[in-house]
C-alpha cells in the first residue's frame, strides 16, 4: 500500500503538472476540465455502455469527447433510443423487461468480446452495483469502471457496511442489523428500537424495498411488502431496522479513490426533499450548514470510502437531524444520478475523472487542489401525475421543448421530441441542471428555467418543481425529506378555476388554430379565392357573431365572438363587459408561436394542439390546456364499474394475488400486488365487501386502469 502511494504521488508530480501546464480547458466557473492530452499513456480504446436513457447518453459525451469508441446496448423497446442513435455501435440484448436485457450479464460480456470492448461503463442502477457483472467483468480481461467488487459487496449489504463504520468512527443510527430474520424477531426489535421505524432492504438502493411504520399494528404489512419489493429487485429478501429520524434531512458527500491509495471528496448535496423515498430536487453545496459540519461530514466520508479500499466514485450518503448531527445511511459504490451539480460547482468531470481512474491513472486533483464556486440546483422532470401520488404517466412526448442551454443552464437527457416513455422504465424525461454565483440567483434561473419547459402528450411534475421551487420554505432552505407532506396544501392546491384572461387565450388559440388550418387548404386548393376556404368571418352587411364552447381543467365556458377580420375580434360573456383582442400566429423554430394583445394587455404563448386537446404554454402562470367538449353520445361507457378495483393508469404484471372468491374482506386489506415503472403497488378493499371474482392471476399483464376484481357490498345492518 504504500509504494503504491509513492508511485501515485510520483505520477501526479511529474505527469500531471506537464498536463495541467498546456491541457486543460476551462469552463466559466474559472476550474479545469482535463483534456484528452494525456503524457501518462493511453485511455481505452472502446468502452461499452451497458445501460440506457440519459445516463448512457451522457456517458458517450465524455467518451467521445476523449476520443474512445462507444458501444451502445438496447431492448426492443428501445431500439429507436437517443442514447442508440449518439454511439458508434449498438446491438440489441433482448426483450423490453429489464430481467431480460438490461439486466442479463452474459448478453452485455458477450457483445463486449465479440467487439473486443476494453472497458465497461454500468452508468448507474441496473448492472451498476452488481458483485457478480464485476467480477465477471475482470475474469474476462474487461475493465470494470466502477468500484471493485469487494467494495461493493462490502458497502452494499447494509448491515455489513454499517458494521465496518461503527469501527472507522462513522456515526450510525441506531437499529437491528442482525442474522436472524424470523417475523418474531424482527417485530421484538422493532418495538424494543420505538416507533416510528425504517425498514430497509439490506441489498437495497434508490427508494426501493423501504417502508417507514409509525406503529406496532401496521408493522407486519410493511415487513411483507418490503420484502416482496427487496426480492424482485434485487433478489434478496433480508431487512433491517432504522430508528426513523424525524424531519431529518438527507446530506451526501461525492468522494473518489484511485488505485494507489489517494481518497478525496468533491464536498456535499443536498438531496432532502424526496417524493415516494426518491430524490426530485438537489443542490450543491447544501444550505445552511455550519463549517465545522461540512469539515465533520466531509472527513467521515473519506473515512468511510478508506475503510473499504475503495476505487472510483462513490456517495456517502448521511441522515442529519435538525441539531446537525448526521449517521451514516450508506454508501452507493456508483455515479448518482444527481451528479450534475458537483460538477458545475466543481468544474470536474466526473465520467472522464471515472474513466482516468479505471485506466489506472492517478486522480486528476489532490484535495488541496478541489475548490468549489458558486451553487447548483437539479430538478428531475419526470413523466408522472403529482395529483395522483406521483403515478408514472408513459407515454409519447407529442411537443417536447426545453429552456435554452448554456454554460449555466444544462439538461441531460435520454429523450427527444416524438420519443415514447415507456412503462417498462423508471419514467425521467431529464435533470434540468442549473448554476450561479449564490443560491439566491440560481434559484431563480431554475425557476425560470421551469417555466419555459414545455411538454405535452403525458403528464409531468413541471408545474410541481415550479411551485416547490418557488415555496418560501424551500427559498429559505428550511428543507427535510418530510417537506412534502409537510406542505402538501401549499404544493396540491385545489383545482383553480380557469381565469378570464386564461379563457380569452384559450378563444384566441382555437380561432387562431381554424385560420391555420384554412390557411393550409388554401395552399393545396386549386381555387384560393373560394369562400369554402376562409374562415375570416366577412359578413355583407353585417358582422359574423359566434359562441364558442371550451373545457379546461373540468370546467365548461361560453364566449361569443364578433369577428373583425384580420386577426381581430370582440369577445363578450355573461360574466363581464365585452373586450377588445387582437393575435397574430406564425412559426418560430418548429413552434406555433400566439402574440397579440387582450385589451391593452399584451401577451406570449406557444400553442400545440395534439388530437382534441390545445396546449398553451407561457412563461409565467398562466400555462394550461383545453378542449372542446364532446357531445354526450361520445362518452358513454359499456362497461359496467360498479363494484370494481382497478389497477394504476399504467401497464403492471400481478406479483401476488392474496385473495380468492367467496372471500369476506375489510376495509384496507391487500388484494393483489402488482408491480410496474419499477414500483410495487399493492391493491386495497374498498370497504369490507365479499370477493364474488378475481380477474387476474399472479404472472398476468394488467392493463392500464383496469378492473381486476368484482367486489360486492356486505351491508350493515
């Protein structure tokens, strides 16, 4: 260990300094970037990239960058994939289930030794933190950028990994870690530790396979599910138990080891506020800690990387409660997926930091040489429902625009205008990644930065991340993972009426949509003067009046509209005096783009309108959608739904079914478990009711909100 220490430090004192002397390119935060001009030898010649979405994509950038062959992998499903399209290979490994591609070793070593691959890239979740996709990597003469497998098997059983720091001086919370995994044990300890409680998969990462129990009597249904959820992710079914600490908040340190023993870190995130027990909202550095902290959880997490031997990068993720103290929670041997924002705080590249590393060259920087400017935020922008418990939302994203990208803005993404989200995956569309000078003005730039965000075609959290953004409690930096909940009425706010500016917008689209839309007859009709193709309202002797008809956000208007001609009209309603409005439509950049004024107030917005609904998206808050409403006839349904429970808004495969006919259950009770976008959801009675038949079977495809049971009422007398 120590010569290799010495030869370490030899190579970074003579090699890196002719490096730092003439290759190094510099962003504007004023830190070096490496370059791909390297007096310590070569790189890899071809890395293969075994994962997908944003993540592969962002890995090809760097590579590329340095100058190294990328192959890429894909499923059927993702054939037509971003991250396909940007490699210089790509072969496909299989069906759209993870377990049967994405996850399958042999398919990603095999393509790797027909292509004569070096190096393997696991980006992270998948194959990123699997013992055995390392070793295997290593027994076929591949390079496996990551950790070494000891290390990951050491830091991912979390009762071994808690051990080891109990014994390195890294504060634990206290909990059982222990063997015995009998129901009786586990609910002893859970009531000797004192509710509430965390239990946690011990091979478990990313939310999955936890449930937090606030008392005895619900103990026995989360063990259940927790397990459940541990052994189809990661095959294994062994818990353990965590005092729950209370409003606390999740603190994270980026360290990186090379291979001659040098450790450092890349300072802290802030990664607190979390919906479902994952992350939507980092920052770095985390606000208002105080320095002795930061210096204290800093050298923990050195500490904690050194116990273990570790190579590569990593996170020491750590739970601080309000007085600043903070356990060790534990240590993801992988990139995370909110490393963006150490790297605009940094000016470090971490991928390429990665690839150096597993090349067998020293790291780019010694702690002394690691300085931190400015402060970055993260926004996950997921396709999903917030109003529905953050239900995932597949599907195609018909308009998809982004702010613009710049040194200080940035968007990693897997996705593209016209690209489906599909349900076999977890459902992100991008990390939306900003930076400034302070924490104040970066906010700002992410708020801004939100609300010129346009997607339509499925539902997403953008208007969410804007409104948690934007909550005094957040701009303080008083945040937790609780924050959520804790400000649910604040971040859910009921439905809002649509205004009266919002319904002349939604009147001066629709009309402004007719006029294209004749517009485009006109081009292909042999008689453009014919009165069948205008729509100008042109009356003789009298002036064309109209009432048109919309829905938005469940609520019908009516408005009559006198035309003018010209773009020009008046609108009258029952509610108000009649106002004067003025649009004018034209493309710009492949966008439908509505000016004009309403009264004497002028506005902006870029309109889409995707089957029988219109989008209009602004910079400011009044961005919604309408449509015209159908005629009864159209909504009639044949299927009868009394007495049903239905399955979510997307595609899930049946893990369990727990009840049978003839049945009498109670209110609560689980009927089935189902699992898809890599959740578990479990199905519950109503009310107490009778089971007259099930729909489904375990190993079934459930379609998207769908019936699965036919219940029926047990009437009280």
């Amino acid at each position: 260990q120590y010569w290799k220490m010495a030869i370490g430090r030899l190579l970074l004192s003579v090699g890196w300094i002719r490096l730092f002397g003439r290759g190094r390119r510099w962003r504007s935060t004023g830190t070096p970037v490496l370059s791909n001009n390297d007096s310590q030898g070569s790189l890899f010649d071809s890395v293969l990239v075994a994962n997908r979405g944003e993540i592969a994509c962002r890995v090809v950038k760097t590579a590329r960058r340095l100058g190294i062959k990328t192959v890429a992998v894909f499923s059927e499903a993702d054939r037509d994939a971003l991250h396909v399209a940007m490699a210089d290979e790509a072969h496909c490994i299989g069906p759209p289930p993870s377990n049967e591609s994405y996850l399958v070793m042999d398919k990603i070593i095999d393509i790797a030794e027909r292509n004569n691959i070096q190096a393997i890239h696991p980006g992270y979740g998948f194959l990123s933190e699997n013992k055995q996709f390392s070793d295997l990597c290593k027994q076929k003469g591949i390079e496996f950028i990551g950790p070494p497998a000891y290390a990951i098997e050491k830091m991912g059983i979390k009762s071994i990994s808690k051990a080891i720091m109990s014994e390195s001086g890294v504060p634990v919370v206290p909990g059982y870690f222990g063997d015995d995994q009998s129901d009786h044990r586990l609910k002893e300890e859970a009531d000797k530790i004192g509710y509430p409680i965390l239990i946690k998969a011990d091979l478990g990462g990313g939310g999955k396979g936890m449930r937090i129990v606030f008392s005895s009597d619900e103990f026995q249904n989360m063990l259940n599910s927790c397990r459940s959820e541990s052994l189809k992710s990661f095959g294994d079914d062994k818990v353990l138990l965590e005092k729950f600490v209370e409003k606390p908040r999740h603190v994270e340190v980026q360290v990186f080891a090379d291979k001659y023993g040098n450790t450092v870190h890349l300072f802290e995130r802030d990664c607190s506020v979390q919906r479902r027990h994952q992350k939507i909202i980092e920052e770095a550095p985390a606000p208002d800690l105080l320095d002795n902290t930061r210096h204290s959880i800093w050298s923990a997490a050195v500490r904690a990387a050194q116990a273990v031997g570790y190579v590569g990068a990593g996170t020491v993720e750590f739970i601080m409660d309000k007085y600043q103290n903070f356990y060790f929670m534990e240590m993801n041997t992988r990139l995370q997926v909110e490393h963006p924002i150490t790297e605009m705080i940094t000016g470090a590249d971490l991928v390429e930091w990665q690839i150096r590393v597993a090349a067998g060259h020293p790291l780019p920087m010694m702690q002394d040489d690691i300085t931190k400017n400015g402060h970055s935020f993260e926004a996950r922008v997921y396709a999903e429902d917030p109003d529905q418990s953050f239900m995932p939302s597949p599907g195609i994203l018909h308009h998809l625009t982004t702010p613009p990208i710049s040194d200080t803005v940035r968007i990693d993404t897997g996705v593209r205008h016209g690209d489906e989200v599909t349900a076999f995956y977890d459902p992100m569309i991008a990390k939306l990644v900003v930076w400034s000078h302070d924490r104040k003005t970066a906010l700002k730039k992410l708020n801004s930065s939100l609300k010129q965000y346009q997607i339509a075609g499925v539902k997403s959290n953008i208007e969410f991340l804007s409104r948690l953004s934007e909550h005094p409690s957040f701009i303080k930096g008083d945040v937790h993972t609780g924050f959520i909940e804790q400000h649910h009425s604040d971040l859910f706010p009921e439905l809002r009426r649509v205004t009266t500016f919002q319904q002349k917008l939604a009147i001066l689209s629709l009309l402004s949509l007719e006029e294209l839309t004749t517009q485009q007859s006109c081009d292909y009709n042999s008689d453009p003067y014919s009165l069948f193709n205008a729509n100008t309202g042109d009356r003789i002797n009298s002036q064309y009046m109209r009432r048109v008809k919309l829905l938005a956000n469940g609520e019908e208007f009516t408005t009559d509209v006198c035309y003018h001609g010209n773009g020009t009209y008046t609108l009258l309603s029952d509610e108000e005096d009649s106002v004067s409005v003025s649009c004018d439509l034209h493309e710009t950049e492949g966008r439908l783009h509505l000016s004009g004024l309403v009264g004497v107030e002028k506005f902006a917005a870029d309109i889409k309108m995707i089957h029988d609904v219109i989008y209009v998206f602004t910079n400011d808050d009044n961005t919604f959608s309408f449509s015209l409403p159908q005629p009864h006839y159209y909504n009639r349904r044949n299927v009868d739904e009394v007495g049903g429970v239905r399955s979510p808004a997307y595609s899930t495969t049946v893990n369990k079914v727990l009840v049978m006919s003839g049945d009498v259950i109670d209110k609560g009770q689980v009927i089935m478990t189902v699992e898809g976008m890599k959740m578990e959801t479990n199905i519950l009675a109503p009310t107490r009711c009778v089971v007259k038949d099930v729909l489904y079977g375990k190993g079934d495809i459930v379609p998207g909100d769908s019936k699965v049971c036919v219940l029926e009422d047990i009437l009280e007398e």
